[in-house]
C-alpha cells in the first residue's frame, strides 16, 4: 500500500497566492520527485531531488529533498489560473531498484 | 517527451471479456511500467519491465499479466475483465537517461461492465 503521506489533500487559493504541499514518509528514500496531472491526461514532471538537503527551482515551483530524506516539499509561488491540476510527490528507496512509491496527491483549485 | 503512446486511449468492455493494452515508446528506455488510477489511491503499481522478457509484479498485480517482447513495446492483459478492473491505466517508462526518472504515457479509460 501508500507509503507515502502527502498533505493536503486538496487545496483552494485565490490566484496570485502562493501554495505548499508536503509528502512524508517512514522510510528513507533516495530521490524524491514532483509530478503534476491535468484533468484526462498523464503525469507530468515537475521537478527531481536526487540528494539530501537538495533545493530545486523550475520557475515559479520550489522543491526541497529533505535532510532526514523522509520528506519532501513542492511550494508554487503567485499561482496562476493553469497552476490548477493534481500534484503528485513521487520516492524511490534504495531497496526498490527503480520503482516509485507515489503519494495520493493534492488537488489544486486556483480561482481567479 | 518522452515519446509514449498507449492504445486505445478509450475502451467498454463486458465482464469476462479478455482486454489488452498496449504500451509503445520510440526512446529505447530500459524500464517500463504499468499503473493504475483510481480516486483515493493515487498510483499504484500493477507490473513493471526492466528489460525484454524480464517482468516482474507490482502491489496491485493480481488479474493482470504483461508480456514485453521487444523493448519497445510492453503489453498489459486482463484475462477477463471485473468491474473492479475499471480504472484509467497509465504507462511509464525510465532509465534511458541514467536516472530513475519516470515518464508517464497519456492514459487509458478502461470501463468494464
């Protein structure tokens, strides 16, 4: 099952407002990834973290590897309308080889 | 880009009705997956691929088998079909480019009825 906590669930802000979402997790993990899902399409990716402490920006969206590499964090700064979409954090363990272990997602609604 | 594409995009069936899914990349990644999606699950992992002939399962494998007998293309059959089979199935692939990096397929919408 879901290995991975990711909070929160759902998420409604006003355009222009910045935004965090967070995945947690008991185990370590050695790269974390974002991905986000339009309605009727596949995730896509956002950002990867490949080492503990890692700090990544891709525009507008920061992430962050955590220290004790169990957790992770994606923030989007003065979101905008197409921000809207379901963000998925993604891990893979050391002991895994090359599958992930997703989060369930947050769901972000922008009004504008 | 990662040159994916899944087929059918759509799919009705019946109860008991063998189905399969195709899944194609043109990038010669090593890694193939198959997942599904259902609310409040996010994705989970039904079969994976790390080479041609060489599969293993995944959390959710039970009533699915997959075949890869060419990198390119990777195979997800539902012997016959459940209602609890409906789900959108998405493939994935990685490790053509030295990482564990996934790159995820458009989608199939699988109804079984």
């Amino acid at each position: 099952g879901q290995q991975l906590n990711q909070s929160p669930q759902s998420m409604f802000i006003q355009e222009g407002e910045d935004v965090s979402m967070n995945c947690t997790s008991s185990s370590i993990f050695n790269t974390w990834l974002w991905y986000k899902q339009d309605p009727g399409e596949g995730p896509v990716l956002l950002i990867a973290l490949y080492k503990a402490g890692e700090l990544t920006s891709n525009g507008r969206l920061t992430a962050q590897f955590g220290i004790t590499r169990k957790d992770s964090f994606l923030n989007i700064s003065a979101s905008i309308p197409s921000d809207v979409g379901i963000y998925f954090c993604a891990g893979q363990r050391e002991t895994s080889g090359s599958r992930l272990t997703f989060g369930e997602g947050t769901q972000l609604t922008v009004n504008p | 880009d990662a040159g994916i594409t899944q087929s059918p995009r759509h799919k009705v069936t019946e109860t008991g009705t063998p189905v399969t899914l195709r899944c194609h990349q043109t990038e010669n990644h090593r890694y193939m997956y198959w997942y599904r999606q259902d609310p409040g699950h996010g994705l989970r992992l039904i079969h994976y691929s790390y080479g041609v002939k060489d599969t293993d399962k995944g959390e959710v494998s039970d009533g699915y088998s997959v075949s890869r007998s060419k990198t390119e293309d990777f195979l997800l059959t539902l012997e016959s079909a459940t209602s609890s089979q409906t789900s959108v199935y998405f493939c994935a692939v990685s490790g053509r480019l030295g990482t564990d990096t996934q790159y995820f397929g458009p989608g199939t919408r699988l109804t079984v009825l």
